[in-house]
C-alpha cells in the first residue's frame, strides 16, 4: 500500500508539473502575440459604371503595428494593393495646374487638372464608422486633406470623430485604355487617437469633359486597433 501511495503521489507531481511548464510556455506565447503585428487580408473588389468605367482592385492587405512614439494612442498600417482601371472613354486632355480638391461631401480626395484620373487611397476615421451608409451619409463633409507621396511615409494626427482621405497613388488617364497603380507596404501613421481607428481604402476615376463622370470603389473596412 505504502509502495503504491508513494507511486500515486510520485505520478501527481510529474503531472503537476507538466500542467506548470504549459502554463509558462502558454504565458509567454501570449505575451509574444500582445506584441506582434496583425496581419489583416482584404478581399478583391471591382465597380463598372455607366460611363465605361471599370475599376479593380486585388492583393489588398495591411499589416497593423504599434506606433514607434509607444503613447497608446498611436498606430501604424503598412498598406499593399494593387488597382486597375479600363476606361472605354474620356477625352484626350492635356495635364495642367491642381485646382487642389474641394473636400465636400463625396469628393472623395479627387480633383481635376486638364485631364482625367486615376487616384487610389484610404479613408481612415478615429472613432467613426467607414460603413456604406456613414459615407453616402456625408460622413466627408468635415473631411481634411492629407496627401501622400508614392511610396513615403504618411502622418495623420486624429481626434475622435476625425476622418481624413489619404491620396497614396496615382495616374494620368490620357486617352482610352487600362491603367493600373501599385504600392507595397506604404505607412500610414496615426496619432492622437486614443479609441478605436478604422481605415477603408478607396479608388476614384474622374473622367472630365460634357460627360463628366465620378466612379469610385471602395474597400472593405478594417480595423486599425
């Protein structure tokens, strides 16, 4: 009896034990995970419009990380994509001066300079909903402007209710035929918004002229923390 007591109390410890060491190993798989970037996968898209315009969009991911500044109100996505537009047709126009976007409701960041254009981007909004029915609501009527560079890093400073269009690419439509515009991994930076964040990318083709158009795709919204 004392042997298999002894065996009894032996075998408790051993799995004891074992119960302790995958609570340590669990513990520090989720520390690690706190800390670890979000991977976020968007799913294609396409519009076509009246006017002969069809826009696409594929391979659209962002990769959500904290902010380097570390303050708890900061954030970063690194934003991929690629967009492509079959215009059947537009007038041949020549590029001249911005007339710089007039950011009223559903302007949506465009603005017309001689020709027609190609413009990809992101909505992003501190504390507000990117829903369809927020944004043909007029959510843009407080919209500011914030331009990017291809490829460089952009800084938005957001409060809550905040919600700015961010330009990330770009082209000139020229005459009839297909364009496409892409960018990998560019940075969009958040700060000052302490809440939830969201962010929604958008693409915009203007076809200027006496058949002036506006066909614009709009993304699947997601999460920014």
């Amino acid at each position: 009896m004392r042997e298999n007591r002894t065996s009894g109390l032996r075998r408790a410890a051993r799995i004891a034990s074992a119960g302790a060491a995958v609570s340590v190993a669990f513990g520090l798989m989720s520390t690690g995970a706190a800390n670890a970037d979000t991977f976020v996968p968007l799913p294609d898209g396409s519009k076509s419009s009246p006017a002969g315009v069809t826009i696409t969009r594929n391979g659209e991911h962002a990769t959500i990380s904290a902010s380097m500044s570390a303050n708890g109100a900061g954030r970063t996505a690194w934003v991929s994509g690629r967009v492509f537009a079959d215009v059947a047709n537009t007038p041949e126009g020549t590029a001249g001066p911005w007339n710089g976007a007039a950011n009223g409701p559903g302007t949506n960041n465009s603005s017309t300079h001689g020709t027609s254009r190609l413009t990809t981007g992101y909505i992003v909004g501190c504390q507000v909903s990117l829903a369809d029915n927020s944004i043909s609501a007029g959510v843009s009527g407080g919209v500011s402007l914030s331009g990017g560079s291809l490829g460089g890093s952009i800084g938005l400073n957001l409060g809550p209710g905040d919600v700015k269009f961010v330009a990330i690419n770009g082209k000139d439509i020229l005459k009839a035929g297909n364009y496409s515009v892409e960018y990998q991994d560019t940075p969009i930076e958040i700060q000052g918004c302490a809440g939830y964040a969201q962010a929604r990318a958008f693409t915009v083709v203007e076809i200027i002229g006496d058949n002036y158009s506006k066909t614009t795709l709009y993304g699947q919204p997601f999460s920014l923390g």
